[in-house]
C-alpha cells in the first residue's frame, strides 16, 4: 500500500520537508503521484532509515549520494570515511583523556602538569 507524503513522514519522523530535500537532490527515488499527491511504497521507509543513519555516521549529502551508486565508488568513498571517522575517533579519546585528567588534575593550571604534559607528547607520536 502506497502512503501519502505525510504518512511517510509520520512513520518514520522525518518531517516531510525532508523527504522532499532528499527527493530534489536525487537521494530519494521520485514516487508515484496520484490526483496530485505523491505516493510511495513501503520501502521508501526503509531507504529513509538509511538516509538517516548516513547523516547519523556524518555522511555529506554528495557522500549519501556516492553511498548509492555503483559498488566500487561506494567503496572509495566508505573506504575515505572510516578513515575520516577512524581519526574523529582518536581525537575523541584524546578529548576524553583530557576532561577525565582536568576533572582529577590538581594543578591550578593543567598546563604546568607534568602528567598532562606527558599524555600530550604521547598524543604527538604516530602511535598515539
């Protein structure tokens, strides 16, 4: 059964402002119309999980687009974003370490810490 643009929207809490964003930049196939209306199957949810979990994992608009293409520009472009994420990763933990350290560090100024001084060299090193 084919659901009216708001039912879409409703089903999948993607505001139907949204779904036609995606529509006009091709991330959404076109769907049907009728009287007017457009119609779309079942499976226009599905796609629009997969759309939010792209923006979810930090996928541009032009990378959700390449997420849909053929399997070997797919890849490239999954290939260059785990290692996006892979770094964002590592910063994090670096950002973690830092708060956790500030929050237990006793100097006035983390700065001058010697352990903290420490952690940041570690940082710098190719392993780190």
């Amino acid at each position: 059964m084919r659901m009216t643009i708001g039912q879409l929207s409703q089903a999948t809490g993607v505001p139907a402002s949204a779904i036609r964003f995606w529509e006009r930049h091709g991330l959404l196939p076109a769907p049907e119309r009728q009287g007017g209306q457009r119609r779309y199957p079942p499976e226009a949810a599905q796609r629009i999980v997969v759309l939010r979990k792209c923006q979810q994992a930090g996928l541009t608009l032009a990378e959700i687009g390449e997420f849909q293409e053929d399997q070997a520009t797919r890849q490239a472009m999954i290939r260059a974003k785990i290692a996006e994420v892979e770094q964002r990763m590592i910063d994090l933990d670096h950002a973690h370490q830092l708060l956790v350290h500030a929050l237990r560090c006793g100097e006035e100024d983390i700065v001058t810490c010697p352990k903290f001084r420490e952690q940041m060299a570690a940082w710098e090193t190719p392993s780190g």
